[in-house]
C-alpha cells in the first residue's frame, strides 16, 4: 500500500494499493493526509462493494464458470478445439479433487495444476486454456476482476521442426494410393487446401464453368467460416468433373459409403498411404507447406499470390510456410566463401569435380546402380571400389 510523493509531477502525492487481485491508484492530491484520506475512502468502497459473484447467482463455483464458457465455445468453435478446452477443465478439477468459487481461485491453484503439465509445451497451451476461460469471466460474466493466469509467464521451448516432403516422397505417396485416395491428396494439392476444407467442400461449392473451387475457412478470428475462391487448373478440373460423373449423391464432393455423409477427418489414411510408399510419416498440413515451397522456389509465384492461395490474413503467415533461404542471404554467404577461403585453382577444381560426376551419372544409366561393387573395409583406394558389368570402353 504505497504512499509517495511524485518530483516529478509537481510534487503532488499519489497513492496506490492492491486488493482482490486489482491494482488501485490515485494521484494530483496536494498534501500526503488528503492523499491518504482518499485511497482509505476507495479501499472502504470496494469493501462495501456487492460481491460481484453475487451479481451472477447461477456461477459461484469454478465448474459452473467452465459450463457456462463450454456453452459458447461449442458454438463458436470447431469441435476438436472444444474438446481439448473441456479436457483442461476437467484436469484442474481432478487434480484440486473438489469445486472451487471461482472468486477464490488464485494463482497458486493454477500453478499448482500447470506444474503437472508433462511438458513445457504442453504447459503453455493448457495456460492459454484456463486464461481463456478466466478472461469470459470477467468480461463476459462480470464475476471476478482478475485472470489469474496474467501473472503466470509462458514456458520457453523449441517447437518441433516441421516434416515436410521431398518432391520423391510425395510422388511415391500419390504413386501407393488407390483412386479415391489419390483424388483427395491431389485435390488438397492443387487447391492448397486445408484437410476441412476439403473435408467441407459441396459440390455446390465446384464451378465447372467458371472452373473455380471455393473453399470455407474457419482460420479467423470470432470462428465464422469465410468463402475464398481459387481457380482450377486443367488438372484439377479433370479429377472432380470425373468424380461428379461418377458421383453416388448430390451433396458432398468426398463421400463417406460407410457412414452415410462427409468424412470427419480421415485421420487413419496419412499413416497407411506412408507405410504402403516407404517413406516417412508425414499428415496432411505438410502438403500446403511442400506446395507452397515449391510454388515460391521453382515456379517464382509471389508471395501475394500464394497468400491469396492458401488463405492467410497475414503475410508474415505465408513467410512461415516457404521454407526458403532469401537470394540475398544465399547471396552474401556466398561472398564469405570467395575471397578467403577459395583455392587459387577453385575454378579447375570445381570443373573436375562436376566432370567425374556427369561420367559417373552416365555410368548408372548405362550399366544401372547394382552394376556398382560396393566399397569394402579393405578397400585401398577409391579404384577398389569397380565396375563389376562395366562396358569395355568406360574407364574407372
């Protein structure tokens, strides 16, 4: 409960305090007893203050408050994300063992929880949950003052680096699958599409005429879907005006038999499609980031354009999934590796190396790579290792 005088402002008193969890303060008062004087009057009319619980009798406890934000979050967001907001919720009233007045639940109680996070990734999103819901009550449900989670700093970690297939892996991943799987990887290919969006797509929502495709995000902010229009390339077009020919009902462009309506999420088809091509498991988001690189890297689309195409607010958004070293990064590390370090006969060096590699290239397409004897632990040189069914006039 502080009490000071502020040089620097006229030398008038200020006076400052804490109760509930809130910051009071007050200042410009001309003597220290009226400065007192006030902050003692405030402190009395907060504690004469209703109660604000009281304000709102069907929340009083912690669960009632959860209830109440679950309520709207179901509507507002997508299912996945509703689950995962009632998870946390009922974590933290396992690990307390009873309801707590939402009015009485400090910081101490919310760390205590955060503390048995079994990651520092894993505490952080589970901060972010309960700052959510505490943040409802005190702007949506007036019962409290406060977030707890406000003076609960984030955990620092690293984020996990992303898979993103290789050209060769993607090919083989289409290459293992069967019709109907490679209709949906591709569509998700050619349109840059997010997994519900393609999870979503009507018919309604394919213009063969204008040969466009109009994918509804719900990546906003509030969670309204938003309609954004991409064309179709021939490519494309062919797949779904097959799949329309060939269609079994009017509604849904991939159409579960089993079930009857659209699929949920297919969450099984990634790792089969994976284990059937060879290659490393990778899900569905990898696509936009693989696309996307390639799009920026060897078609040199614009980053504007490939916002536009993937749907993204912000730039900085697209930037994340390009994967690329800027020209002028390659650029200026490439100027470290001149001047210092460069052997006076670089240039001849380089010419050699490139030369052995194009005579080595044409001696895999001509003899195959099992032509090759593999090098042993008692090779002596780099001659030991030698063509086994090289042609009379290739020289090793």
């Amino acid at each position: 409960m502080a009490l000071w005088k502020d040089n620097g402002r006229g030398g008038k008193w200020r006076y400052e305090f804490q109760y509930q969890g809130v910051r009071y303060s007050g200042s410009q008062f001309p003597t220290k007893g009226v400065a007192w004087k006030e902050r003692e009057d405030r402190k009395e009319r907060l504690r004469s203050a209703p109660s604000l619980a009281d304000l709102t009798p069907g929340v009083r406890g912690f669960r009632d408050a959860a209830n109440s934000y679950l309520d709207q979050a179901q509507m507002r967001f997508p299912p996945k994300t509703y689950k995962h907001k009632r998870y946390a919720f009922g974590l933290f009233l396992a690990h307390h063992g009873e309801d707590i007045p939402i009015v009485d639940v400090s910081i101490e109680h919310v760390m205590s929880y955060l503390n048995t996070r079994p990651s520092v990734n894993n505490f952080t999103v589970h901060r972010k949950e309960m700052s959510s819901l505490f943040t409802y009550c005190i702007r949506t449900l007036k019962v409290i003052t406060s977030n707890p989670c406000w003076g609960i700093d984030k955990m620092p970690y690293t984020p996990a680096r992303k898979k993103i297939p290789t050209q060769e892996e993607f090919l083989k991943l289409v290459a293992a699958a069967d019709e109907e799987e490679s209709d949906f990887i591709l569509t998700i290919f050619h349109s840059l599409a997010r997994l519900g969006e393609i999870l979503r797509l009507r018919w309604e929502d394919v213009n063969f005429d204008a040969q466009t495709l109009t994918k509804w995000t719900r990546k906003r902010r509030g969670g309204a879907y938003e309609a954004i229009d991409v064309s179709m390339n021939d490519y494309l077009y062919e797949i779904l005006m097959r799949r329309w020919k060939k269609r079994e009902q009017d509604e849904w462009v991939f159409y579960n038999k089993r079930t009857g309506t659209r699929y949920n999420s297919r969450p099984k088809l990634m790792p089969s499609l994976c284990k059937r091509a060879g290659i490393p498991y990778y899900g569905y988001h990898p696509i936009r980031h693989f696309v996307s690189s390639y799009l920026k890297n060897t078609a040199k689309i614009e980053t504007k354009v490939l916002q536009q195409l993937l749907g993204h607010k912000d730039e900085r958004t697209t930037e994340i999934y390009l994967h690329s070293v800027v020209a002028s990064q390659k650029a200026a590390t490439d100027a470290l590796s001149t001047p210092l370090f460069a052997p006076k006969n670089a240039k001849a060096r380089t010419a050699e190396r490139g030369c052995c590699q194009n005579q080595h290239k044409l001696l895999i397409l001509l003899v195959g790579a099992a032509g090759f004897e593999p090098a042993t632990s008692c090779s002596q040189s780099r001659r030991a290792t030698k063509l086994r069914y090289a042609p009379n006039d290739c020289k090793v």
